[in-house]
C-alpha cells in the first residue's frame, strides 16, 4: 500500500498538502494550501516554509483554487519547485488570478518579483480535461496516471484519481477528495462517485453535520434579506471571492426575476471586492462549465452574473465611501465582501462601521473556522462582542446563518460519495475537518460497513 504524508489540512480545516509516496525516486503533491484561523500558528511565516524534500516531487496537483488549498504555492516555487503543476481547464484560468492576490497579500508587493512569479507559474501550469487520463510517469521503476473528475465545490473543482503500476506489476487506485460539492449547488453539476479505489483521503468539514434542504436555500436567503431590509439597513455577506460570491449573484438574479415587488427590484446589489469582480467576469467566461439549470437561463436571455442592479467597487476610495454612506443612510443594500470568514479583507471595514447600529444585519452563508472574527460573530450574536484589529466591538447587528448554503458535502453526502462506489475503499484518511466532525464522521463509515459486512480502516488524525 502507497505511504501517503500530510503536510497539512489532517488535523484542521485549512493548509492541504498532501504527498503520495510512489517510490523511492518519485511522488506527487496534492495542493499546497495555506493554514487559516487555528490551524495558523503564531509565527505564521514559519508555518508557510516548505519544510519537506520536494526533490521527488514529480508533479504538483490542484484540486481547485481556493486559498487553503493553493496559498502556499509561492513558497513551493520559491523552494525551487519546477514540475508541471496539473489542474482543470477552468482552474488553469483562474489560479493566476488567485495567486497573484496571494502574492500581493502575504509574500511581495515587489511588482517585478510578482511578474517573475505569475510568468513562472504561467509555464508551469498543464491544464488536462475531466475525465482524461494523464501520465505523470513511467520508468523502470512503474508508471503513475492521474484522472480529474467533477467535484461540484466550486467552478474547476475536481477529485484526484490516481492509478499506479509498481515494477513488479502491483497496482493501487488511490482518490483524493479534494473539496466535494453537494447537489442542487449554483451553476454546477453534482460531483459522481469514483467506480472505485483502494486509498480515499477524504474531506471531513461537514463529516458531523447535514445541511438542510439545498433546494428551499433561495427561500431562505430571500426570507433572510427581506427580514434584514424590514430594519432598514445594510445585509453585510462575507464571502469567499470565488465560488461563493458567484453562486450568490446567480441566487439572487434568480430571486429579482421572480420577484413581484418594487422592494426587490430597486434593491442594489453591491460586490466590493476586485478580486470577486475579476473572478466573475472569468466565469462568464467559462459558461460552458456551467450545469443544465444555468444554461437554460442563459438560453431564455438572462444574465445571472451580470444583471441590472449588481454594481461593483473597485478603488478603495469608492470603497470606503460606500461604507461611509451605507452606514450612514441605512439605505436598504446586500453588500458581498471578502473575506468568507471574516478573516481580513474589505469586510472588516463594513463590520467595523456596522455592527454597532441594530439596523444592519450579518448573513453568513459559508462555513466559520474557529478562531476567526467570523466564527466569533456567528457565535455570539447580538449581545456579544467581537475584536477586530484589536477593537472590542459590540454586536448589535443581527446575525443569522444560512448552512444550506455550503459548498461542502454535508454528512450523507460524503458517505454516499463511498456508498456509491463499486469497489469500496479498504483504507479512508479523513482530513480537511476539526476534530469533532472527523470522529462522528469516522464512526458513520465504520457503522456503513459494518452492516456490509466489509472491512475497513479509517484514519482521523488527532
């Protein structure tokens, strides 16, 4: 059985890395995320080095583009990393854009040193089709091929199925989750089980949790917002600039067609984030990704990222006068702003002119890590209090949650991703989850094979 090592994402919820040993000359990287919230240690730079021997390391492969899955890359090429860094056709468009905002945050606002980087990156990255075998190597001493498949997370998302042939003829299927999608997810198709593998490395967010109907979500954001406008304020969102914007804009088009009332049709629509705008743009680009839902809108001649009433901000300075006179004026908006989990970003300065005054609302439509500013909002609530760049700040606002609409496969949902298989897997690792979510989820697999009458071993890193 191939030795797997975890450089991250086994005993939290960010910092993915994970390295197949192949044999003694040659491995293969998994992501290379970056470590958030608690998984981030105090001295934070000595946690992004890349510690580890990448001299075998014969490719690097991108499951998607979220930050704690690729942050770290810059460091991985600063380590002299120059394999091919393999993802989907979607994700080869979008991982510049991400890691030049990567750069630009935590490594170098040297422009020169960033160019250098994004031309590197840019000769490194192979863009390979779903469901198209590509060979990573083959020599005397075996041959190693991978295949992407659809993982529904966000647009480009993929699992990892790896097929390995030792010398002596031995073969191993090992599948790499990455972050699987769930189904009824905007604009993209539900992921489909492997047939099947004898390694899973498994997500776990949600492994203790099950989402509530995905399909009443558009409901109860309407209901959400509508509660919020009552008051007469500003609905803050903190949202991840991919994925999670994108698919709020399309519920929201959604919402406004359907809508019979002035108070949706002349409600703005505000994205304040570059990087978000520069993101939607990119998937309007990449329609022909999107799921069958989403095309048929397009065929009726809408537009579900780009609608009247959606503005974008782009300079700072337009970006804290609109924080300005929201908080001002109260004047009725959605305002979605990065970062998802509070952790940084333009929404720290709506949270911080906001959450004071019991107009405005929160809307947390995404999974808070602990021991970041927006798992202690969520937490606490109205009442409570949160720091913010060393601020104590009373919460006023209203804070609600909407879980359905996770991009994370709930419970069932990763249980059916290895119910569905034909041959199911003797070995499953489970990572990318806190601890709690790994022991229930370790404990339903057990259960599920049990009553097969299978053997398995399930491995939750504490």
């Amino acid at each position: 059985m191939l030795d797997i090592i975890h450089h991250g994402g086994a005993t939290g919820v960010t910092g993915s890395c994970h390295q197949l040993i192949l044999n003694s000359e040659h491995s293969l990287l998994i992501d290379c995320g970056l470590f958030q919230g608690e998984d981030a240690e105090e001295d934070s730079f000595e946690q992004l080095q890349i510690e580890f021997d990448i001299s075998t390391v014969q490719a690097l492969v991108i499951t998607h583009v979220h930050i704690d899955h690729v942050g770290r890359l810059p460091y991985l090429l600063a380590a002299g990393f120059k394999g091919p860094i393999i993802c989907s056709e979607p994700s080869a468009k979008l991982l510049p854009l991400v890691i030049e905002d990567a750069l630009k945050i935590g490594f170098t606002r040297n422009t020169q040193l960033i160019q250098r980087f994004q031309e590197q990156l840019e000769k490194q990255i192979v863009s390979v089709p779903y469901k198209t075998w590509h060979r990573i190597v083959e020599d005397e001493n075996g041959s190693t091929r991978i295949k992407l498949k659809r993982a529904g997370h966000i647009l480009g998302s993929c699992y990892v199925e790896v097929a390995h042939q030792a010398a002596n003829g031995d073969k191993e299927r090992i599948v790499f989750s990455g972050d699987l999608g769930a189904p009824h997810a905007p604009l993209l198709p539900a992921p489909t089980s492997p047939h099947g593998c004898d390694q899973l490395v498994l997500e776990s967010t949600y492994g203790n949790r099950t989402h509530p109907d995905r399909r009443q979500r558009r409901a109860v954001l309407r209901k959400a917002i509508e509660q919020a406008l009552a008051n007469g304020g500003t609905v803050m969102v903190p949202a991840f600039s991919i994925g999670r914007t994108q698919e709020l804009l399309y519920e929201l088009e959604g919402i406004i067609h359907e809508a019979k009332n002035s108070q949706w049709s002349t409600l703005e629509i505000i994205v304040d984030s570059p990087l978000a705008a520069r993101f939607t743009k990119v998937y309007r680009e990449l329609k022909p990704y999107w799921d069958d839902e989403a095309q048929k809108r397009l065929k009726g001649g809408r537009h579900p990222l780009n609608f009247a009433s959606l503005y974008t901000v782009e300079s700072h300075t337009e970006h804290e006068q609109t924080v300005e006179y929201l908080a001002k004026t109260g004047r009725p908006a959605v305002v979605i702003a990065a970062s998802g989990m509070c952790a940084g970003g333009r929404i720290m300065n709506y949270l911080k002119a906001m959450l004071g005054d019991a107009r405005h609302q929160v809307l947390f439509v995404g999974y808070q890590g602990a021991g970041t500013p927006g798992r202690a909002i969520q937490q606490y609530g109205q009442g409570g209090w949160v720091e913010i760049d060393g601020q104590r700040i009373d919460i006023n606002a209203g804070v609600t949650s909407i879980s359905g609409y996770s991009a994370h496969a709930d419970q069932n949902d990763l249980l059916n991703f290895v119910k569905r298989m034909r041959r199911w897997p003797h070995t499953i690792r489970l990572v990318h989850g806190d601890q709690n979510a790994r022991a229930v989820l370790k404990s339903k697999l057990e259960a599920m094979y049990e009553r097969k009458g299978r053997e398995v071993r399930v491995t939750s890193f504490s």
